[in-house]
C-alpha cells in the first residue's frame, strides 16, 4: 500500500494497493483482490467501458487506504483496518473473438476466487457478468443486480451476447443462481418478452421509483441470509450525478440511495463477489463519474469488511 504519496503519482493500481499478477498469487492469500475487465465490444450504443479499468484506477488513488484503515465519522472507528488487498491486474480480451475473450475471463474469475476472500471486477460492459457467473457453478447464488436496465433480452440486434442479455445466458449456464433481484429500474425501452420472462423465473424486479418512493420498502425486497453476487451497473445512479455511461437513464438513485441499499445488503448476506460495469469515463471530461464509482468499490468493500470483522 501506497497511501502516504499524493493520489497523482504513479503507478497507479487499485487503491494503490501493490500489483500482483493472478498467476502468481498463492490460494487463499488475499482478503480483496481487484481485477481489471477492459472490453466493451458488447455495447449497443456508446462504447467507452474499455478505459474503466484504468480510470478507476487513477480515481482510486484519492482513497488510497492507510494500514489503519479510513476513519469513520458517524462511528468513530476505522474502516478496513487489516484488509489484505490487491491490484490483480487486468485480463487481457482477444479483441473480436467473443468467445474466447469470456473464456478467459471465466478462468481469471475461478483464478481470483482460489486467491482471495473476495474477488472484485472492474469492467468493462454488462456482457461481461456472464462469463463471470460462469465461475460460480459450484454452489448456490442469488444475484443483485443494479441496473437502470433489465439486461435480460434473449436476443438483442442479432446477437445473443450483448450487454442486454447477461443474466439471460447466466440463468441458462449457471443452474445454481437461485434468483435474482434487480433494483433501480426506469426508462422507456423495456423489452417486454424479457420482463415476462423474468418475472416467470421468479425474479424481483424493483423500479427506480419504489427506491425513490420507500427507501424501507426497498431493503425489505432485498434477499437475506444467501451466498450473494452484486453486479452494479453504474447507469443505476441518477445521471446529474454520473453522466459517464454508455446508456445513461434520466431518474436514477442517488449515491446516498444506491450506497444505503448496497451496505444492507452486504450486512444481511454472504457476498462472494462483485462487479462494476458500464463506466465510459470518457463520456465525462469532469473525472467525476470515476472518482464516484471509485468510491462506491470503497463503500462496498468496507460494508465486506465491516460484517466479517464486526
């Protein structure tokens, strides 16, 4: 860790944490491990996502984490004292051959969860959450899903593999995701075979509006007490506040909202993975938007971190 230099120095890693490459790291050695997704070539309106990676990595050195952790206001006690975290590096996409670059993030996901308590990505588009749920075949998972957006068309623009049918392709592959909970959904484009289908499934999907209407009736539609996945899109949050996004969706949760549901549901459940997707930070010149999803990757490893230890 790094976190006596001035945020703009380099190299930059996640948190500034130290760099160690997925091959080399030993089973079970980390608490966190961070692993970079930069591809984006699932996108069906404004690509970008590709340059995530780095971005949040830059944005991250803002809240490079001391050995004693980030102090707490409201509680007065540190933050994610003790964690053992680490800047995996990235996975390295085959550019057009779809097929192999999920394979090879599905290995890097198996990989990152033999190394570490809690294997963190940063992507990248929504395309990708697919072949990271490959990687959790092996037991039971329910899936959080915030998203302005179903993701979840069988087919979208000729293709199967956008990043609008994800978790249509994970339910088909992955038996064991025992439901999925989609929170903060709006907009005007929704296809309606794919809500059928979900709703079918099982599903619980929950408007942007239910979030802005109860803050309470919100956490009760959260799952409790299961091993749990979070795939945070970050079109959830309210434009005004993170513009750069691929599909950016007017009536969004607020950071308050989206930190808020995101800490209760980490608190009441085993979380075993986590996802960032769809930042095009080249969409914002401001920098504002990496610097908040920056933050929401601090927000949430520190509600990790605060259930195991507390």
């Amino acid at each position: 860790m790094r976190s006596g230099e001035l945020s703009f120095t380099g190299p930059f890693t996640f948190f500034k944490a130290d760099h160690l490459p997925l091959a080399e790291v030993p089973v079970s050695t980390l608490d966190v491990g961070v692993l970079g997704l930069p591809y984006d070539f699932a996108v069906g309106y404004r690509a970008g996502a590709r340059w995530a990676p780095g971005a949040v990595r830059r944005a991250s050195a803002r809240f490079a984490l001391p050995p004693e952790g980030y102090y707490d206001l409201a509680t007065g006690r540190r933050r994610l004292a003790g964690v053992r975290l680490a800047d995996l590096g990235d996975v390295d996409p085959a550019q057009l051959d779809r097929e192999e670059t999920f394979a090879r993030v599905t290995e890097a996901a198996r990989s990152a969860r033999r190394s570490c308590g809690l294997p963190v990505f940063v992507g990248g588009d929504h395309s990708l959450t697919f072949p990271l749920l490959r990687a959790y075949d092996d037991e039971p998972v329910h899936v959080l899903q915030f998203d302005a957006h179903l993701d979840y068309s069988d087919v979208r623009n000729a293709t199967a593999y956008s990043n609008s049918s994800p978790f249509r392709r994970a339910v088909e592959a992955v038996p064991g995701i025992t439901g999925i909970t989609v929170v903060g959904l709006r907009g005007m484009r929704f296809d309606q075979e794919a809500v059928t289908a979900a709703r079918a499934r099982g599903h619980t999907l929950l408007g942007a509006e239910v979030v802005h209407g109860s803050i309470q009736e919100a956490l009760n539609a959260l799952p409790s007490a299961t091993r749990l996945y979070v795939s945070f899109d970050v079109d959830v949050i309210e434009p005004a506040e993170l513009p750069g996004t691929s599909s950016p969706e007017p009536g969004g949760l607020s950071f308050t909202q989206a930190v808020t549901l995101l800490g209760a549901a980490i608190a009441r459940n085993r979380l075993v993975g986590l996802d960032l997707m769809e930042l095009a930070p080249e969409l914002d010149p401001s920098g504002r938007s990496e610097l908040l999803a920056a933050r929401l990757l601090a927000e949430a490893l520190a509600a990790w971190w605060d259930a195991r230890t507390t």
